[in-house]
C-alpha cells in the first residue's frame, strides 16, 4: 500500500480496467448419501447342506423410503455358487416369511458371482417389511465346506449383513409304526323270537348287530358256531335241530310244519350259505366248528353284518319255555 501510495504520489502509476484482477475463489463439497439398515432381515435357504443346491427366500423391513431400483443379495466369499439364471417371485413369500408386503414392482432376477441381483424393485416405505424367494431349486450351489457366511442385503442405501448356517445334513428322518388294528364288537347279547314258535309260520329273531373295524388289507371276517347245534330244551330233553352245514336253506314253504333252526345274515356281506335273503334262508352252524357267515375284501371302518335266527316246528313239537341256545361269533382281519 505504500508502494502504491508514493507511485501516485509521483505521478508514475495508473491504474487501468486490464490492470486489476478479482479472483473468486469457489468451494465444491460432494455429496454424502446416508446408509440406513434394514432390520428383521431373514435369508432362508431351503436345503442347509453342504454343496446342497437351493432355492432361497428371503424378508426384511426397509430402513429407508428407497425409490425404485435393484435389491442385491451377496453371498460374498462363501465358496459357493450363485446361478446365473434366476426365476424370481413373490407368490406364497407372505405366508413363508410373515412379511406384511411382497416385494413391489416387475421384479426380475439374474445371478453373477456370488451375488443375485433383483431388477426393477419399486419404491419401498420405511418401516414396511416386504419378502420374494428365488425359487429355482438350484438359485445357489452351498460350498463344500460347512460353517457360518455372512450374505449381504442392499437396496439403493439401504443395507444389513444376515448369516446363512451351511451344515452337514439338514434332514430328520421320521419313522413310525402302524399296528395291525382290529375292534369287535356287539349291540346285544341277547336274541329272542319274536314271538312264540308256531307249526303254522316261520318265527323269526329280532337280530343282533356285529360292528367291525380294521386294517387288514385284505379285510375281515365273521364266523359262528352254535353250543346246541340247535334250539334245546333241557326239560324236555328236545333239540330243533339246525338245517344242514354249507348250504342255504329256505325257511318257509314246505319247511313250515316240520322243525328246523338256522342262522341268516342280513346285510351284504354274508356268505353264501348265510344269506337272509328276503328274511326267509338261512344256514346251519355246528357246535364243534367255526363257519364263516360274512366277509369282506377291504379294510373297514364301522363295517355291520346283521345276524338273525329262523325257526320251524312240527305240530308235535314238545311245549317247554326252555328252548334256547347259545351262538359264539369271532371275527378276525386278513393282513
């Protein structure tokens, strides 16, 4: 400033618009975009097995209002592989995860290296939990060797580190065992004519109901034996003899008037020998063995066969209030 004090004190100075110079200095800060975290981030991998092949799924709850862009999800350094193709979706993610939302937009999916990246993602809300799976079940090949990796998720700034577990097996192999099942089981132990034996009618029982249940694969059957081999009366030392074994029997027509007894069953599953058919035939049984009286070729749950007894008599069959006779049934399931 002295200089130029005594330069025009002197008359040897001027100064000119090419003379003087302003120089503005200009300050460039760049800009800083703030990272936010997702929180509830979840990364499941449907097979946990080393060198596995599996689809994955994954959720989280944004961190921040991102606009639309690309989701990444980085294996890192794991050892293992990322698909190159990818099918995305978001179909059955909600009911997987629990996430309130699907991931918005057209999304697509492509892999590279060990990251997957999902394309056109829409603007997510802060605070919205949102999920997809990348659902080919070879998205990702496990390492081979077992232990804990970290997996990245990004979205715009919005970023956490979630944990995958690769192990040896990821099965529980489950065994169980079904027993052979068969119930039996009788609506009464009584069976009493209807009415008094005549030489003019057929006389009838009211029946008694044998209910079966089993898981025999080849179904059940029913068979009966008879003490008496017949109605008996011990006062009168008299037996109505039962018809004939292994055959069928009509009980009515010419058979009223003489004396005989047998054993029918009612419903479809009886035998040959001991269909009631019409309430009129019947079967004879023997006291000394077994005859089969219904079947069936199925396992059954509250399967029924209806047994009754038909009685004839002669005009000169012995009076006596004691006839009676006692018919044992046994069931078993062909396994």
């Amino acid at each position: 400033m002295n200089y130029l004090k005594r330069a025009v004190q002197s008359g040897k100075f001027s100064i000119t618009a090419a003379s003087l110079t302003l120089v503005l200095g200009v300050v460039i800060t760049p800009r800083v975009f703030a990272t936010t975290y997702m929180t509830h981030a979840t990364v499941m991998e449907y097979s946990m097995n080393a060198s596995g092949t599996s689809s994955v799924a994954v959720s989280f709850t944004a961190g921040a209002a991102d606009g639309a862009g690309s989701l990444t999800v980085n294996f890192g350094s794991w050892g293992g592989t990322v698909n190159a193709t990818q099918t995305v979706t978001t179909t059955g993610c909600q009911a997987l995860t629990g996430a309130a939302n699907i991931l918005p937009g057209s999304i697509t999916a492509a892999g590279a290296g060990s990251v997957a990246t999902v394309s056109s993602v829409g603007a997510l809300t802060s605070g919205q939990s949102y999920c997809f799976i990348l659902s080919s079940s070879s998205a990702v090949t496990n390492p081979s060797s077992t232990g804990v990796y970290p997996v990245v998720l990004t979205d715009g700034t919005d970023t956490t580190t979630t944990a995958i577990d690769v192990i040896t097996n990821d099965q529980v192999v489950v065994s169980a065992v079904v027993p052979p099942t068969l119930t039996f089981a009788l609506n009464g132990n009584t069976d009493s004519f209807s009415s008094n034996l005549s030489p003019a009618a057929l006389t009838t029982t009211t029946g008694v109901t044998a209910t079966i249940s089993t898981n025999a694969s080849f179904g059940w059957s029913l068979w009966a034996e008879d003490a008496n081999a017949g109605l008996r009366s011990p006062s009168q030392s008299k037996t109505i003899a039962t018809v004939a074994t292994g055959s069928n029997a009509t009980m009515n027509g010419g058979k009223i008037g003489t004396e005989a007894f047998a054993l029918g069953v009612t419903t479809g599953n009886a035998t040959a020998n001991y269909a009631d058919a019409g309430g009129i035939t019947g079967g004879g049984l023997s006291s000394s063995v077994y005859s089969q009286i219904a079947t069936a070729n199925a396992p059954a749950s509250g399967a029924t066969a209806a047994v009754k007894e038909l009685a004839d008599i002669s005009a000169t069959t012995p009076a006596g209030a004691d006839y009676s006779d006692t018919i044992t049934l046994a069931a078993a399931g062909s396994y």
